[in-house]
C-alpha cells in the first residue's frame, strides 16, 4: 500500500511510535482513530486462556460501538493474572486521556511474548508523543509496529461502489506463527466509511472470518490474543446497510475480499516459509467433511516438509485425508497438485512430474467423489527457518 | 538386547535378509516365527486409507491364532489399490510354502514409502533365503530389517515369574515419523512363551497400548499400517491366563511396562529429535481432560521447538493447555519443567532458570488444579533434523 492520498480511509487517523517494548528503535505502539464513533465488531481467540487486553474487548464490545483502538507488540500481556487486567485498563485509560474520548471506546490489543508485565512505565512515556503523530497516511505504518515475526507488513484496500458512492474497506493483519484455524488470527484490524448497522457488521464479519481466517493454518498453535477488530464510521453517508439491504452481499463481498487477502500474505508470511499452499477438497458430501480433510491436509507436517523438499510424496497427502474424519472412499478419491493427477480412484498415477512442488504458489486438489461440497484452507511449507524462528523467541 | 542365550523367548524364531526393497545391502525382510500354534492379538491403525497388509490381518485375526509374522521396510504397500491386496497375500502364501505352514496362520507387515507397488520379484527371490536363517538368537536383527528412519533398533526384554515359572515377554517396535496418539505405532512386535486366553490376551494388549503407544506424539500424522501384533505361544506351560487369573495383572504389567519402554524408545528416536519429553497432567476433573491437555502440549510445535532451542518459554505451554478443549481455570494451574516452578496459579513464577530445557529428558508437569486424575504423554523435540529427514525421503 503505498503512502499518498489514494489510500486515505475518510475519518480514520493512525500513529506509530517506538516505546522501546520491542527491539529499541523499533515502532510497537500504535493507535488507529475514528474522528466520529464507529460501528464496531469483533471475533476473538477461542483458547480458554485469554490474554487480559482480549478480556477487556469483549465485555466492550457489547456497546457495539468505540472510537480507537491502542495496540502494543513485544508484550502480549498474557498469563499476567489481575495487574494484567489492570495494566490493560490503565492502557486504554491513558489513551482516551491523550485522545480526548471516553475511555469505554477505546479497545486494546497487544501481541508478542507471554507471560510478562507489561512494561506501563514505557508505554506512560511514550503515549503523548504517539497521539500527536495522527495521520490519515500512516495506516502502513501502524501496520509495521504491530509485527513480531511477521516478514512484511500486511494491508488491503479495496475501493466499492455503494449506491453510486466510492466505499473504502481497508485491513491490516499481522500473524506469521501460532495460527490455528479454530480462531481468528493473531491481530487484524479493519476499517470502513460504509455506514453498516452494527449488528450487520457483526455478521458480515464473521462470515468474512470463517472463510479467511479460521481457514488458514501456520503452525497447530492457537494464540491466547487472536482479536479481529473492524470499525464503520458512516462517514460515507450511505443508506446505512442491514442485514435485508440490497448492498449488503456486496459489501460482504468486499470484507471477505479483504481478509482473504489478508489471510492469503499471513501464509505466504507463515515464520520460515518459501511456499504458500491451498488446499481445495471437493466432492465432499458435507461441507464439515471438505473442512476436516482440508486441514488435515493443511495441517500435516509431512505434507509440508514434502512441499518444501519438492518432494511429490502424494502419500502423504492420501494419509492426512484418511485420518481426518471426513467420510471417504479411498477407491473413489481422485489427488491433484498444480494440475498434475496424482493418484485416480484407487491407483497412483503413473509419469508424476517430479517438479509439481516447486513453485512459489502451490494448490493441492482433492475431488473425494461423493458429494458437491467443498472448502478451501490455506497455509504454507514447514522449513528448517520455521524450527530457528521458535527455538530462539524468547531467550 | 544382547545376542545370546539369556534373551531367547522359548519357541520363537527370527530371520531376517536383504531383499534390496530398502538400500541395497540393508536387511529388510524378515520373520517372526512361532514352534507352535500361537494365541495372537492385535491393534491397527485407525485411519480409513489401510494400506494392504493391514486390511488382510484384520480379516485374519478374527481366528486369534497363528505362527508367523512376514514383515518388510522400504515399501509399505498402501494405496495401491486391488493389486497391492494380491501382493500381500501372495506375500504371505510363498511365506507359508517356505516354512511349511498353513497360508491362515501368516501375518503381514509392511513399512516404508506409500503408493508404489510392492516389488514382488524382489520378495518371491528373498524368501528361501529368509527361511533358512531363522534363529531363536536373531530378534534384534529382525527390529534392525524394520527400521525406516529410525537410527537406532528398539527392542525390549522382560522375565516375569508367573507362578513359580519364569516367563518373558519381548517385544520391538520400528517408528520415528508419522506417529500421532489416535493410533498405535508404526509396526510393533511382541512374543511371549506365557499361556494366554485369546480374548485376555487382546484385552491386555489394548489395555497396554492405549497408555504406551496411543500416548506417543512424533509429528500429528497417522500412518496407514499402524499394527501391533503379539503373539502367546504358551511354552512355559504355565496355567492359561484368563482375565479372572490371579497372574493377570502380573501379565498386563509387565506387557505394559513392554510397551511404554519401546513408546519411549521411539519418542527418543523421533525423527530429529535430540530430546525426549514427558508431559503429565495431574489434577484433572476427568481422565479425558488430562489426556486432552497433555495432548496438546505435546503436540505444540511451539513448545517442541522452544524446548529445542533451550527456550524457558512456558506461555506456549499454557497457551496449549488452554486451547486443548480441557476444563480448566487459569487461576487455578500450576506448571512445572523438571522440578522448576513456572507458573502459579494465575502468575507466572519469579527467578525461572535458564537451563529447564537443557537437558536431555524434559519432564514437564501441569497441576490443573481441578481434580485428581492424570494422564502421561510421550513427545520429542521439533529440530531441524525433522525437516531434512521429511523434506526428502522418497526421492
């Protein structure tokens, strides 16, 4: 996304600064503001422990309505027990103080190491200096501070028509690592000028999710401060958009576009990966099935290492779907990768390409024959890169 | 396992050759065999793509009985179709031709690379030679003949009294990838010259299994020929077990102290592994739970690479416990790594040493806090080993 005033969300600002949370000169502290009190709606982690910032978001997001969100990497104040809760609090706090707003619209999401205080006494120094660098050309930015293992900062934007007006619906994400399809992501944050009722937005986004999000698989891990935030400001002045509008799929539409694309750079990202992967599983007889023989697929180290190896061990691939659940037919099963038939109802193909897994972008097919059903789940290769990202984090 | 007279198991006999199915030269055929007419239990991999072997000794354990185990590495004849199923039995009748026994009293086993047809020339030129080889001194070579990735031969040998008469239970097992807790192992083997019931023997079996190899985590992938077989020839000539004896206990034990051993063994050899991890979930409301949690731990990428890397990181561990599907309450969790205090109740600990993961067994404990049952499972560590072995292994 580059910085000029193409890429201007209207009425939203956003400021980066370093508060030395992270590596010193590194920025790890960022605020995304809407000039007027936004719609807004959120899916976060599903894992039973939740990160204090996570405890604070979902109680507030029952007003369904906020003006900023402040976001910390480095600490994701996790583990951390009641002064967490506190420290979160006194986050939001602050950040209302320095922004002029209400404290009850403002949420808070922080990323990085478990298990360790936040450091308030950086993030109290830092705060004045950061509400002062707002800007409605920094959205790239804010997408930087909130990395950890992230390679390249990642934002979408994409332009709508909505009853003759230009719409803008822009994402940032951050998550190379610890993603797991039964949750959101690691952090996401979206933003639009479309005036959308607030419970609309709420399932908009979810079905934006389900399909992005929850289908991307990094490693098995799932975090304890998944959090996909998005916020409406209606400062396009639409007909506000409800669930019966005739412009809700198309704005639906352009979520969906917006975190799938998202999703799509989170595993192309995936800590140590050089491949991204699609698996598509059709021929199901439910959707579930498609789903649990996708991931299991997506999911399976030895289909990985396979891919990164240009190995084309189709095996492997069979095995994962065998003990996914799915219901399945091993005689009825037809295996492709990037075009090649692998293995035809029963047999293994003969002549298999020995380069089907060397492109950057690979996409498995598999056809179960039994039904119309099917489902998509993206991920990425597992590397010797992934084993020193993780062997090295925290010490 | 030494070789000599002290680790004889009365009646039993093993050979083993090089059918050039492997690396040429390496031994990777071989024969279990049974004097007498053995009572014989089984376990098989849960995944619905079986490879052949698998599907023809389900059909042939319904009679409970036999003599001999036909076993090869390199290929593991799945996936391959109506032939693949022609394969195994011939397999198993040239088997019986060379040993002069009925086709119905052969089991089977294969091991090694999916989806490629079993040589069979290479097999039907081996067996004579096989047969002719068979030692009561040679069962260490036959876990040799059935290694794949595995560095090391995993055998166990224990002498139990069993009213007044000393009986043995031996075993060996090959695996090293592939090996996910839904299942048993890759290819265990186990012989006994104790007199055991058919139905208790297969009753003590799955009792065994279900806390040795059910709870052994390498990768999260489940192969498709997974089978543990033991065979009870009843040579001591001891009273016939059955499930009310007074000495069944005695026997369940010591087949389950059989299989932990060889669990751990392969835990040890996992592949790249440089450690061996124990993790036990104490204080459960339900058995279920327990395993869930210590599933979880061990199947986390994160924690397996930070144990790897020396890395004190225990928010991973939490975080897996709090993603498992476990009941639990993070105010209430304790956590431990080889008696160092990580996280109480609700606070991670203060002063944690930096070495916890420096050694070469990690025993990490998790206290719920809950109830009072537990459950143990058995992992490694995730190296870059794992991703050189798996990145090129067919080809």
């Amino acid at each position: 996304m580059q910085k000029n005033r193409s890429t201007i969300i209207p009425g939203f600002k956003f400021a980066s600064v370093s508060a030395n949370i992270k590596t010193p000169g590194k920025k790890d502290l960022a605020i995304i503001f809407s000039e007027n009190v936004a719609a807004v709606a959120g899916v976060f982690t599903t894992n039973r422990i939740k990160a204090a910032p996570v405890m604070l978001d979902i109680a507030r997001i029952k007003s369904h309505k906020g003006r900023a969100i402040i976001v910390n990497s480095g600490n994701a104040n996790a583990c951390t027990g009641r002064q967490g809760l506190e420290d979160a609090k006194t986050m939001v706090k602050l950040t209302a103080g320095e922004l002029g707003i209400e404290p009850g619209s403002v949420y808070v999401a922080s990323t990085g190491v478990i298990g360790r205080p936040l450091p308030m006494e950086k993030i109290r120094t830092a705060l004045p200096g950061l509400a002062k660098e707002l800007s409605s050309l920094s959205m790239q930015d804010v997408a930087s501070a909130i990395m950890t293992t992230d390679t390249f900062a990642k934002t979408v934007f994409r332009k709508i028509k909505i009853a003759g007006k230009a719409g803008t619906v822009a994402g940032m994400a951050k998550g190379a690592g610890m993603i797991c399809p039964n949750m959101a992501t690691l952090l996401s944050f979206i933003v639009t000028d479309i005036a959308v009722e607030p419970k609309t937005l709420d399932k908009a986004l979810r079905q934006a999710v389900r399909k992005s999000f929850n289908r991307l698989i990094i490693d098995n891990d799932m975090s304890t401060n998944d959090t996909v935030l998005i916020m409406a400001n209606g400062i396009l002045k639409n007909r506000l958009i409800t669930k019966s509008s005739p412009d809700y799929d198309k704005f639906e539409d352009a979520l969906s576009d917006v975190t799938y694309s998202l999703a799509k750079m989170i595993a192309r990202d995936g800590e140590g990966a050089t491949k991204l992967i699609e698996v598509i599983v059709k021929g199901a007889r439910t959707e579930a099935d498609a789903e649990k023989a996708a991931r299991a697929v997506a999911n399976s180290l030895l289909v990985k290492t396979a891919i990164y190896g240009n190995d084309p061990n189709w095996g492997r691939i069979l095995a994962a779907i065998g003990y996914s659940g799915a219901k399945i037919n091993e005689q009825k099963i037809s295996l492709s990768a990037n075009n090649c038939k692998l293995f035809d109802k029963g047999i293994g193909a003969k002549n298999i390409r020995k380069d089907i897994f060397s492109k950057k972008d690979i996409i498995i097919t598999a056809d179960l024959g039994l039904g119309k059903k099917e489902a998509k789940v993206l991920t990425c290769d597992l590397t010797e890169g992934y084993i020193k990202i993780n062997a090295s984090y925290t010490t």
